[in-house]
C-alpha cells in the first residue's frame, strides 16, 4: 500500500469492484506468487493461511476420495490446487478474473507435458453450460472480493451438476471485528461485526485500487440456501503447532484464539429427491 493510498470502509458496486481486483491481482500477482508460492507449494493443495491441505481436509467429495472431475477452480491464482488434482487423475479446468495470475500458472507449467487448462473469468460470470462440473471449489478467491457474492453462489449452483459439491475459503467474518494486523493489536475487537461496508482502498485520484467484501456469517449461509444449495459444513480449520508462519494478519498469536479461515461446504441436491 503506498503513502498516497486512501482507505475506507463504503459501498463498492459489483462493476467497479471487479475493475479493481482486476487491476489489483494483475499488478500484484508476481509478487504474491514470490510472497506465498513455496508455502502453497506449486501443485500444493492449501485452503488457507493456517496451512490445512486437501489431503488433510478431504472437503472436495464423500470419504475424501479426489473426485474424478470434471472439476472447476475459481479464483484459482496459479492454479496449484488444479494441479495438486490433476495429478490424482481429476480432470480440472482452473479459471481467474486476473490474466496476470494465470500467467504465473504458465510459468510453472512452462515445460509440463500437460499443463493445466486455464480460462480467465470472472467467477460471478462464468461461461460455462448448466449441470458441467462435479465440483466447483476456490482456497480464498472470488468470494471476498465480489460484491455480488450471492451471485458466485447462483453461478456455482447453476455450473454444478445435481448431487455435486461447492467448496470455498473466505476469510472467516469474525476477522472483520479486529484490527487485521498479525500481532496482539490484532486480538482486541475494535470495530462491529456488523458492519458489513467493504474495506476499500483508493489511489490518489479517488479511484478503486482494492476492495475485499464483508458477509456476516448468517448472511453468508441465507445466499448459499438461496442459490438452492445445501450447507454440508461450516468448517473452521484451527492454527496448528507446526505453523509459525504469518500471512498478513494471519499469524501464530491470533490463530491460536480466533478462527481466520471459514470453509463452507456445499451441496447442489440430487436430481431425485423423493
Ligand atoms: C488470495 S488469491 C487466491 C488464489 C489461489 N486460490 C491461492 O490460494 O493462492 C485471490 C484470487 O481471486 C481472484 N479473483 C478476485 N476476484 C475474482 C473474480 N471476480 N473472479 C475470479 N477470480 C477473482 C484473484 O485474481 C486472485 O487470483
């Protein structure tokens, strides 16, 4: 964040939300990947800052069984989650809003025999046919960065096929209570849960440069029911002994007394439910 940056909390509209991720992960991309590319490994599965892998979780199909696919990844950055799957035999399609992001999948690919199919979207807006995939899933993209969020719900709803699974990370809501700084500043509320404006982030001109979007938790679950999805798990991983390491506010001191990671587990119903 630079000197000149102004920060806020306001209304940001879907349109000028998207323009600005766009521009904020397409410049930021190569350094998040230098940032954060060895913690989540390049065909690493990590769902979040506190480090839990699929292979821990097993959030992605019934007894933790990678699913066959199709699957599709929104928010997928460099699209390591797709390759930690592709390479269990899950057919994976990975798509981002950022161009910048999937060109670092490119980079690690570079010289792969198969590299992972990649189509840049926009994970409210996804060009994809009704019923196509088994599995939709993000670790931390699109969801806190749209507006619209029941609108990732209706599309991952409509994307999926009867009987299939919408898995995301977010930030969990109860982060939006503290100060996000990793050390103890970051453990004393200081701001209500409840408000619910985005934290936005302006350059010098007053345009949109970064937004993340705020859902209380029950708002969060009414938009999953109403896309006509089933909640299966709110799971809310714990800060683990072995991870010293901080990302951003996220870190050791907070994790161990507060939940930084929510990771909802949904179900688009069968066909035949009677
Ligand atoms: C925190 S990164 C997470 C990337 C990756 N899943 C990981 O674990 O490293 C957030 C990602 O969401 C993407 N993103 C933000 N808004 C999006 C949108 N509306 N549609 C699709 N992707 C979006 C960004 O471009 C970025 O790649």
């Amino acid at each position: 964040m630079s000197e000149s940056t102004q920060v806020s909390r306001d209304p940001v509209g879907q349109a000028e939300s998207t323009r600005a991720q766009r521009y904020w992960w397409d410049r930021e991309a190569a350094d998040y990947y230098t940032e954060h590319g060895a913690f989540l490994g390049d065909a690493g599965f990590i769902w979040g800052p506190e480090g839990w892998s699929e292979a821990d979780l097993g959030l992605l199909g019934p007894g933790g069984v990678a699913p066959k696919g199709p699957v599709l990844e929104i928010g997928a950055g460099a699209a390591q989650c797709s390759r930690w799957l592709r390479a269990r035999g899950t057919t994976v399609v990975a798509s981002d809003l950022s161009g910048g992001m999937l060109a670092q999948s490119q980079a690690i690919d570079w010289a792969a025999a198969q590299p992972v199919p990649l189509v840049q979207c926009d994970g409210a807006r996804l060009p994809f046919a009704e019923a196509a995939f088994e599995v939709v899933f993000t670790a931390y993209g699109v969801v806190p960065f749209v507006a619209d969020s029941a609108r990732v719900m209706r599309e991952a709803a409509r994307v999926l096929c009867p009987g299939g699974r919408f898995v995301f990370a977010t930030t969990h809501p109860i982060r939006w209570a503290f100060p996000d700084v990793p050390g103890a500043a970051g453990l004393t509320a200081h701001q209500s849960y409840w408000d619910t404006r985005p934290y936005v982030e302006r350059d010098h001109r007053g345009e949109v440069t970064y937004v993340e979007h705020h859902r209380t938790l029950g708002e969060r679950v009414r938009e999953i029911v109403a896309a006509g999805l089933v909640l299966l798990d709110l799971v809310e991983p714990q800060w683990p002994e072995r991870n010293e390491q901080e990302w951003g506010g996220w870190s050791p001191t907070r994790g161990r007394v507060l939940p930084g990671t929510a990771i909802f587990v949904c179900g688009k119903p069968p066909a035949d439910v009677s």
